[in-house]
C-alpha cells in the first residue's frame, strides 16, 4: 500500500505510453500531462516538464483542502488524482473514495 502525502505520481511513479510519451500515472495519459517523451530526448530530471511534477508535489493531503485536518490523511494520501481530475477536472481536491477510510474507521470504532 502506497501512503505518505500524495500517491505518487509523477514522483515515485511514472508512465511510458508505447509512442514514447511519459506521463504521471498509467490513468492520466492525457496531453496536458505530458511530461517528456524517452524517444526524443534524454530521460533526465533537466528533461522532464516541470510544471506538471510541481502541480502533482503540491496536490497532496497537506494542501488538499478537505484532508488538511484529517488524521488519516497519510493513509489514503488524499486519494487518486487522476480520479479527482476526471470527475472534478482539477487535480488538487478531495473525491468521495477518499473519505471512505475516515467513515470506515469511524463505524469501527464505534462497534467496539
């Protein structure tokens, strides 16, 4: 299991598309998520489109306004961004999967 303050993407975790194309995560192979391409030039960190690595570093359970005071927020890392991105087209917002753990652990605790 992935947790920490994001999932990773862009970061720890990367996507090449057969055409070259690298992207953030294998579910945002969309254009504006481009961030190189190993064909065309040399996969180094000079190379990569930073504009798209800053965007997914300050999407995260710190910054996310909705998981800023959750404590299980490093748990789930405020959710899947590319979910967040294509039901609410923007990357850095809490969705409703990721509140499923805090209602989870909350109907836990209150069974005991």
């Amino acid at each position: 299991m992935n947790a920490g303050l994001s999932c990773g993407a862009a970061n720890s975790v990367i996507s090449i598309a057969a055409d070259g194309n690298i992207y953030p995560c294998h579910m945002l192979h969309e254009k504006e998520f481009t961030l190189g391409n190993i064909f065309t030039a040399e996969l180094t960190i000079e190379n990569i489109n930073k504009n798209v690595v800053t965007y997914f570093d300050i999407a995260n359970a710190d910054t996310i306004e909705d998981c800023q005071d959750c404590e299980y927020k490093y748990f789930c890392s405020s959710g899947c961004r590319a979910r967040a991105y294509f039901k609410l087209e923007i990357l850095a917002k809490r969705i409703v999967i990721a509140n499923c753990l805090n209602i989870f652990t909350i109907d836990y605790r209150s069974s005991y």
